[in-house]
C-alpha cells in the first residue's frame, strides 16, 4: 500500500519503543525499574483529589459540550492571572490558547511559523524537535550542547546558526536534562535574537523564540527564568509553552496553555481548532477553578516538589558514590523538571558474554537485562549515538525502587571488560 512520503518516513518516539519493550519484558514477568517515559504512576503520584473531584463535579454538571477554540474564559483568566502572580508576565485572555496538553501548542506553534525548508535551531539533547522538523518540512540544525554549561545553549553556540532561521526552540527546565537557564544565560540569548531580528529587512520574517516552560513550577531551590521578563523588547517573538500536566502530576487530563503575540495566538487557534486538539471542557472548568486556588496550589506544589526531589537526589547520590568507587559514571544535579542526566561511560566494554557495547542504545539493553533498569539514551534526543549521557525519570517509581536499583547497577558495571 502506498502512503505519504512523510508518513513512510516519519520516525516513531525512541522514548516509546524503549518504554514498549521494558513493558513488554514486565508483562512477562520481569521486575524492571522504569525510568524512561516522562510520565508519572499515579498510584506513586496522584493528581490533587480537589481537581478530581472538580472534573466529576464538572461532569456531572454536563461541561460535556465542544469548548470554545481557544478555550473557556474562566480559564485564560485564571491562565492570565497566574502569568502575572508567579512570573511578572502580562498576557490578555486574547492571548493565550488552551489546548489539550502541551504537545499541539508546539504542533501549532511550528505549523503557524514554519515554511517548508525554513530553519529552525535547537539544542541537542532536547525534547522533539527532530520530529517537529520532520513534520513541517524544516530544515533541523541541532546545536549540540556541553557538561560545561549543564547542557543548557548558550548565546555563543546558538548565533552562527541564527542567520536566516525562523524558529529558536527553547525548553527551561529542561527536558531531557532537568537543568535550567540561568538568568546571564536566557538574557545573553534574547540579546542575539534580538540582534538578528534587527539585522533583517521588512519582507523576511524575523527569528522567533519558542519557549517551553512545561516544568517552571517543578523547581528545586533555582529560579525560573523567562525571556520576556528579562527581555521586555522579545515579547513580539516568543511564543509560550506551558500547561498543568506535568505540576500537578496530570499528563492525562490534558490541559495546556501557550501564550505569545496575539495575531499568531489567533493562527495558532485556528490550527488547533482543525486539529480537534481541544482540552476536554470538564477538565478545562476543573483547572480553571484548582489554578485560581493560590494556597491549595502552592500546598500541594510544596509536598509534590519534595516528594520528586527526594527521589532525584537519591539518584543523584547513588550515582555520585558509584562514581567514588572508581565507576566511569557521573550525574548533573538536579534543578528542575523530573529527570535526572546520569553518564554511563561504558561504550566499547564487553559483557560476560563477550559481546561489545557498541554504543548508547547497547549499554542500556545492557542495563536492562543485568540491572533490571532502563534509561533513555541522549541519542534519542537528538545526540549522537555514542554520546555517554542518559536520561533518568523519577514519576514511575518509589523512592525503595530506587535505592534498590543502585546495587544493581553496581554489580552489572562490575561485570563489564
């Protein structure tokens, strides 16, 4: 059968294919701590009970019908308050769009920006771009990044590749590496950006700024940054990412927010709209009545973040004690996000069995078998294959998983040649 040339080469999740095969092997019976996916098991981390019972109450008050295209007022106004209170951030209910989770705002966002052949710039590891490239015909430039700044782009990797782009992604916390921008850092950025906007005539389309701040409420004692507050005159370039789904523990009520230039909020609506890719309206009266909760959001925000940051820095120590043991691995510590960064430099050792770790992907089947631990490789984020690095998720286990898993991986390390 004959399907489009995108379709016939479009390239699956590699988070998916891990996290499939790891679930494979456990419905067969194997006992295998599950770091891959950037979810969270809600019997470890439930959503707040206020917002479930909110989206009952708002079922069975009939909220069942089609929501507004850009989402329901109550909503962008509690969005738009909250933008103020946490982040200094002005941004009318005109615009910002509702939609179903975070993932058809970046959709949107490309679809509303890019041409194909346009160029489009982002850091390697990062979440998606690759594919987000592929589906909108983009030419992908992968600006690969270093231990040095915490994998984080700086200002000087970026710019040679900034001349005639249209899209700058950017991601703070970042996924995959739970790191974050520093204030110096995001301002030196904004300062080329807006240099290269500058430098271009009235019929090119400037350089914009996409930047995802999905995990800016789960920071562990570093602040968040944002390019419009550090930057005022980058407001007409940056389009927001954001949303509840990864603060409140609920990636599958699908609630998110993306917020920018009113004019490209409206083509980006009208996208999403064609797309069907709303919120679910219960869900969508729900959060707007949770967000507006100041104290209860903060409460459980408090008892969340310290639930997850127990679990990273229990990782994090594991990790750093291998490594005292003269183990060729190291860690990035924690500063956002659920993830931890964990390099496992055992490329080109070989297992008992004789066979050669070839590179990333290896080493973690490696994990799998022997430590009953799976990881996702850098490489699926954009990385070469025989980058060393990988990244860790805490949301589908317990902190006894954990400190369990630490010997395994100890023991499978010592086995390698």
């Amino acid at each position: 059968m004959k399907v489009s040339v995108l379709a016939s080469s479009l390239i699956g999740s590699e988070i998916i294919k891990i996290g499939n095969e790891v679930n494979e092997m456990k419905r067969k019976g194997a006992q295998i701590a599950n770091l891959t996916i950037g979810d969270f098991d809600p019997e470890i981390f439930p959503i707040p009970e206020e917002l479930k019972d909110g989206i009952i109450s708002a079922y069975n008050a009939h909220q069942t019908n089609y929501p507004p295209a850009d989402g329901i007022l109550p909503l962008r106004e509690t969005v738009s308050e909250m933008l103020k209170d946490r982040f200094g951030l002005e941004y009318s209910t005109s615009e910002i769009l509702i939609s179903g989770g975070s993932r058809p705002l970046i959709y949107a966002t490309y679809l509303a920006l890019i041409d194909p052949g346009d160029k489009v710039v982002f850091p390697a590891p990062s979440w998606n771009n690759n594919h987000y490239c592929h589906l909108t015909a983009a030419t992908a430039v992968a600006v690969e990044t270093d231990t040095e700044n915490n994998f984080m782009p700086t200002a000087a990797q970026l710019k040679p590749h900034l001349k005639g782009a249209t899209l700058l992604a950017l991601c703070s916390p970042l996924n995959p590496t739970g790191t974050m921008f520093t204030a110096e850092q995001l301002a030196e950025i904004c300062d080329v950006v807006i240099e290269e906007n500058h430098s271009r005539g009235l019929n090119e389309k400037p350089l914009y700024m996409m930047y995802d701040q999905i995990y800016s409420l789960l920071t562990f004692g570093v602040d968040h940054v944002n390019p419009v507050s550090l930057r005022p005159e980058i407001r007409d370039y940056v389009i927001f990412v954001d949303g509840s789904s990864k603060c409140l523990a609920a990636t599958g009520v699908r609630v998110g927010w993306g917020f920018g230039p009113a004019d490209i909020i409206n083509r980006m609506k009208a996208l999403v709209g064609h797309m069907g890719a709303w919120a679910p309206k219960a869900e969508q009266v729900a959060m707007a009545k949770y967000f507006g909760q100041k104290e209860l959001l903060d409460k459980f925000l408090s008892f969340f973040k310290a639930k997850i940051q127990e679990s990273l820095n229990a990782l994090y120590n594991g990790f750093i004690e291998l490594k005292k043991g003269g183990f060729d691995v190291d860690a990035v510590k924690p500063m956002g996000a659920m993830y931890l960064t964990i390099r496992i430099n055992y490329i080109g050792k070989s297992t008992p069995e004789g066979e050669v770790l070839k590179n990333s992907a290896d080493v973690n089947f490696y994990l799998i078998k022997e430590a009953k631990v799976a990881l996702v490789p850098f490489s699926a984020f954009g990385n070469e294959e025989d980058t060393p690095w990988y990244r860790a998720s805490v949301g589908a286990c317990t902190l006894q998983d954990i400190k369990h898993l630490l010997p395994r991986i100890k023991i499978a390390l010592s086995k390698l040649k």
